[in-house]
C-alpha cells in the first residue's frame, strides 16, 4: 500500500481477506505475518510456491525480518507491561 494505511483500514487489517482494498501480495503478506505468529510449523509446500511466485527472496527475508522484530517487540511490551494504544484482536473461528 503506497500511502499507508488508513484508520480505518488499520482496524481491519485482521479481516485482510475480504477487504477489497488489500491487493494480493499485501493479503499473502498478512497472512504470511499471521501464521509466522500463529502458525510457523504449517509454513508448507503450497504456501511457499504462493509466495515464491508473489516475492522475490529477498522479500520474503525482508518480510520476514519485519515480522519477526514485530513479534518480539510484541512480547516485550507484553512481558514488561508496556502500554500499548493497539487494540488486539483475535479471530477464534477455526
């Protein structure tokens, strides 16, 4: 996304599926990002060939770094109690 995100797609930015403003290469992103959180030992053959053919390698190394140093901020502010202004939201549906 060239410009960011707007507002209001930052709040939906967990419905990446069926938010039409989210090109394919962004939605493969955020649900490379999800499941790299959720997920990491389902990374399999089918989902490398996707995004294989979406990113370049290094991309997905960037990609990957991003998500990474994302996550582990995450857990920091979590394990010192840090504010934090995001509201979390998780999607319980199988």
């Amino acid at each position: 996304m060239r410009d960011g995100l707007s507002e209001d797609l930052y709040h939906r930015i967990h419905e990446y599926e069926q938010v039409d403003e989210f090109d394919e290469r962004e939605k493969l992103a955020a649900e490379y990002a999800e499941r790299f959180v959720f997920a990491h030992t389902d990374l399999d053959d089918e989902f490398w060939d996707r995004m294989k053919a979406a990113f370049s390698d290094k991309e997905v190394v960037e990609l990957t770094a991003t998500i990474a140093f994302c996550l582990g901020v995450g857990r920091l502010q979590t394990v010192l109690d840090l504010a934090n202004e995001c509201e979390i939201v998780v999607d319980e549906t199988p």
